[in-house]
C-alpha cells in the first residue's frame, strides 16, 4: 500500500476540517515546494552568511563573485546607473562568450537609515527610465512592490523590485588579459526593503543576453536567493 507524505496529510486536513481556505492551503504547499525545490540552490550557489562591513546586515553572496573594491580605479565598484550614497559592498563576476571574452555582472548592496521611512523605488524607477529613452515601455521597465522571494526555512520575505533593460556600459576581459568598458543591452533589478529602521538595497546589473541563463558562472534568480537570506538587525543591535 502506498503511503501518503505526512506533510500532504496534514495540509489536507487542515483543509478539510480546520476551515483553511484554498488560497491558503495552495499558499502553504506552494511554499513547501519551494522550499524543497530552492533549498540545494541556496547551498550550492551561495557562500555561508556574512556580515556587511559596518553594518547590522548579513547576506549570502553567489560563490561566483567576488569582492570589488569600492574605490576601484576602473569604477566596477559603483554602479554607473543610480548614486547609492549608502553603497557598503560591491561583488563582480563573469561569464566567458563564444569569443573567450569575460562578461562582467555586479551586485551592489547598500545599507544606510530609512530617513522618515521612505523606499526610493519609484524614484529609482524614474531616474532609470530617464536614462533609458525607451524604458517606458511595459516590456522595458516593471515595477512589483510586493516581490516574495523564499527564505532557506521556506517561508518568504517581501521586497519592493523595479526591473529595467537598457544600454548600459559592462566591463570586458579579452582573452589577451586586456580589459575595456563596452556599451551593450543590460538589466538592472534593484530590490529595496526596509525593516528596523534600515533601509536595504540590493543592485544586481548584468548583461541582457544573460537573462535566462542558469549556469554555475551565472544564474538570474540569484537575486531572489540573496534577498531571502537577507538579515537585517536594528542599529546597534
């Protein structure tokens, strides 16, 4: 006789008999799946917890990154796009092309004080689709101010997500080792949350034709990975 996974039987008593709605219960399992599904990402692709330098924040960072220097003379350590005044870690990795060219892609993680609460998302959103001129189009430019993204214990943590494509300038190693800064399509997706007074920001920018790559070199929901092991203490905590 097949036995029924203990997890699922008490899922569906709990609908059956306890009144949990369908949206709830589908919710539940939803997360469970998720977490078993995304549970070996978390451990394969991502280094052990660290804490952010001078900061009450910790994160788990993409084993394929990185430490950049923020004050690196080639500029990899800020992000050409947006002023991040409260920019405290930049982390860098590279796929290779057909052509053994190194694609460089960046996280930049920026820690500073909710100043009277506010979440500069929108304004993100703004500046970002001034800079690219075709950025107001749907496809171009999203905005989700309820992004979920899975905790390792499979529960979730909401951010606020803008997600926008445009030209922007990537750094490349050649196969020679010479290194040039080249103009080509590229995503943005920043993620803002703020949780005991402290707002966190997380910068991932790559180059677009990575979009739906999957790879040890370079995955894109590692963004998601991060923020759901994100960890945020208040101040002098």
């Amino acid at each position: 006789m097949k036995k029924i996974p203990y997890s699922f039987t008490i899922l569906s008593l709990c609908v059956t008999l306890s009144g949990c709605g369908t949206a709830e219960y589908e919710e539940r399992l939803e997360r469970g799946v998720t977490s078993m599904s995304s549970g070996s990402k978390f451990n394969s692709d991502l280094n052990p917890e660290t804490t952010v330098a001078g900061t009450q924040v910790s994160l788990r960072i993409p084993k394929a990154m990185q430490s950049v220097d923020l004050n690196d003379p080639a500029g990899r350590g800020k992000c050409p796009l947006l002023e991040l005044p409260s920019l405290k870690a930049a982390y860098e990795g590279f796929v290779e092309d057909s052509d053994k060219n190194k694609m460089h892609y960046y996280l930049y993680v920026s820690v500073g004080e909710a100043a009277n609460n506010f979440i500069p998302t929108l304004d993100w959103l703004n500046k970002l689709k001034g800079t690219f001129p075709n950025a107001g189009d749907d496809s171009s430019a999203a905005v989700n101010k309820d992004y979920a993204a899975a905790t390792p214990q499979g529960d979730s943590v909401r951010w606020e997500e803008i997600h926008v494509k445009g030209p922007q300038r990537f750094y490349y190693t050649k196969p020679d080792g010479s290194q040039i800064n080249q103009d080509i399509p590229g995503t943005i997706v920043c993620l803002n949350r703020m949780e005991n007074g402290v707002l966190v920001s997380l910068i991932f920018r790559y180059p677009s034709a990575l979009d739906d790559r999957h790879s040890t070199d370079f995955d894109s929901d590692w963004i998601k990975l991060v923020a759901g092991c994100a960890k945020i203490g208040a101040p002098g905590g």
